[in-house]
C-alpha cells in the first residue's frame, strides 16, 4: 500500500498537467469548433470535400474541395492571419485552378489614399528582361503592376478603399456599382470584412477575405457567391508559357500540388 501512494501521486499530477490544458482548450475553443462542425455539415450536404488542416495548428483551419454553381472547380481555405497586420485574424480563400493565366487583374486595399495603390514604376526593359530569365512569373507580376490599368468602379466607398488593376484590351467592366457595394457592404449575419484581394496568376484566380475572426457558414456562402460574380465577369486567361527557369519549375510544382 505504501509504494501505491507515491505512484497515485505522481499519476494524480500526470493528469492534471496534461487533462487541465486539454480541457481549458476544448472549453475556449468549443464555440469555434461548433461553428467548424456546421460548415462541414453544410459542406458535406452539398458534396463538397470537407477536411481539417490540423498540420497548421488552428482548430478552425480546413479546406474544402468544391464545384461552383457553373461546375468550375474551388479550392476554398480557412486559416489564420500572418500576424503582421492589426484588425484581422483569419483568413477565407477561394482558387479557381480552371481560371489559371498570365496575372491581368489585381484588387488590393490602398493604404492611406485615393492615390496610395501598388504600383512598380521605373523598370527598365533591360531589368524587366533580367527578372523573366530569373523567373517569368514574376516577370509576369511585375507587368501587370507596372502597365496595369486602374479603374474606377463608380462607387465611391470601394473606389476610395480599394485599387483595382487590369492588364490587357479585351476587359468589360469586371466589377461595377452594385458588385463593388456588395463587395464594401457584408449582410450582418457573416463576419465583417476586413479587407478583400483578388487576383489571376498561373494558378488560378483567387479572392482572400481577411476577417476579424474565423468565418461561419453563412460568410463562406457570400463569400463564394462574390467570387462566383467575379469569375463570371473574368476573360479567359492568357496562355501561361511553359516555365523555363528552374525557380519557376519549382514554384509549379510546388503550387500544383496545392
């Protein structure tokens, strides 16, 4: 009986150690796995692929492999802020690897002005020749930031936030007054936005919503809604060339496989 005690002991500290932290985690975190629990739910109801992304550390990151309402193929991703801008804390992404081209469009939130967008000035065609035979995807990036054309898109909230580049001739208006309100204006039942981006490369056209907090199922609906809209209103992607460098190379690889 007396050598039982020290081993009760020792076993008794065991489990406070480790059950108090797991039952702290699971009582902090259950309204955000709940929330998580419904969107697969939904997800699953819909055909959608449901799977957690426990590697990343965040009990409310997944991802989810779906068809939009026109049969393109959507990778939708939920995961956590990188941790160097105040005001949001997650993030919800969408790709369309069928919308795949060389980068023309680009919708990023200005800074501190109407006139504070993205924009790569002063490069010579002796660097811009430099940066292809290093990578042509960044040359590629570099194009449409240097001879992008900004637009405005009549509404004046989404003007003022946002700058909106496209490259190329054959553009209808891709987001227009009522888009671009549905865009600045989020319905009260989904997480409020804090900032949106968009763009094309050559592996598909994406749109990130970085949120306040982790997104609900009614958030994913808007925002796959939108991204639908956008998709509708996106030309056809110009042919990517075959990379030839060997970051490219590996840059494809890697992201083809995403």
């Amino acid at each position: 009986m007396h050598n039982l005690q020290p081993l009760v002991v020792l076993l008794l500290i065991a489990a406070l150690t480790v059950g108090l932290p797991v039952c702290l985690y699971l009582l902090v975190t259950r309204k955000r796995r709940a929330t998580v629990h419904e969107i697969r739910d939904n997800a699953r109801a819909r055909g959608w692929n449901f799977k957690m992304r426990h590697w990343t550390g965040n009990p409310v990151a997944f991802r989810m492999d779906a068809r939009s309402r026109t049969s393109l193929r959507m990778v939708i991703k939920s995961g956590a802020a990188r941790g160097y801008d105040p005001g949001w804390d997650a993030t919800l992404s969408i790709r369309f690897p069928e919308l795949a081209g060389e980068p023309d469009v680009l919708i990023v939130p200005r800074t501190t002005s109407r006139d504070s967008g993205v924009k790569v000035r002063g490069v010579s065609p002796e660097m811009q020749a430099r940066v292809a035979a290093f990578s042509g995807l960044a040359a590629g990036a570099i194009r449409l930031l240097r001879d992008g054309r900004d637009t405005a898109t009549g509404y004046a909230s989404f003007d003022k936030a946002y700058q909106l580049s496209t490259f190329g001739v054959s553009w209808q208006p891709l987001i227009d007054a009522r888009l671009a309100e549905r865009i600045v204006s989020w319905p009260a039942d989904v997480v409020a936005l804090h900032t949106l981006l968009a763009w094309r490369d050559p592996f598909g056209f994406y749109i990130e919503a970085r949120l306040p907090a982790p997104p609900n199922w009614a958030t994913i609906c808007y925002l796959v809604g939108l991204a639908e809209e956008l998709c509708a209103r996106l030309p056809a992607g110009r042919t990517v060339e075959t990379p030839r460098s060997i970051v490219d190379r590996l840059i494809m690889a890697v992201m083809g496989k995403r």
